[in-house]
C-alpha cells in the first residue's frame, strides 16, 4: 500500500493520504528537518551524558558548535517547537561550566 497515516491536527482522527499526493510532499519536507534535528539533539544528549565516562573535557568549539545548533532549533519550525531542545540545552550549559 502507498499510503501514511497523517494526523492533521484540525481533524479529529488520522486520514489517510496518498504519499505521492502534492498534501504528502508538502507535509514530508516540513518534517524532513524536524526529524534531522530531533536526531541531532539525542545524539549531543548522549555525548553529552557519556562525557564523564570519558573523563576528558568537552572540546570548547564543540560546545559552542552545539549552543549555536541548539539556539537554531529552538525556532519553530513548520509551527514546531522541540521540547528536546531545553533539557540538551541544559546538559550542554553544565558541560560548558566544567571545563
């Protein structure tokens, strides 16, 4: 089946949309960088939380590198706000404090 589940928000339940319909595109792109940048963030949390394990402090131009990213992301995207940006934002914060 060629077809996704899209949960429009102003609809009550799921609807069904052809992914090939120009809806789908639409929709795909606008979640395409979302989806990037919720990867990213769980992946600077985890560096971020393996850190002490590492007993090395944290490289000062990736701490930065991760600020600016972070400051990025908390922008709305497609009428998007990532929650996950707040607690990364604060793990990254402690680590920057350590040094």
């Amino acid at each position: 089946m060629n077809a996704a589940i899209w949960n429009l928000g102003e609809f009550k339940s799921p609807i069904w949309v052809s992914r090939r319909s120009p809806q789908a595109t639409r929709l795909l792109a606008e979640l395409k960088p979302l989806s990037k940048d919720l990867s990213a963030l769980g992946a600077m949390g985890v560096r971020i939380l393996d850190n002490p394990v590492a007993r090395k402090p944290a490289a000062k131009a990736w701490v930065a590198t991760g600020t600016r990213e972070i400051a990025r992301m908390e922008k709305p995207t497609a009428e998007v706000l990532l929650a996950a940006t707040r607690p990364v934002k604060v793990l990254l914060e402690e680590l920057a404090r350590r040094k």
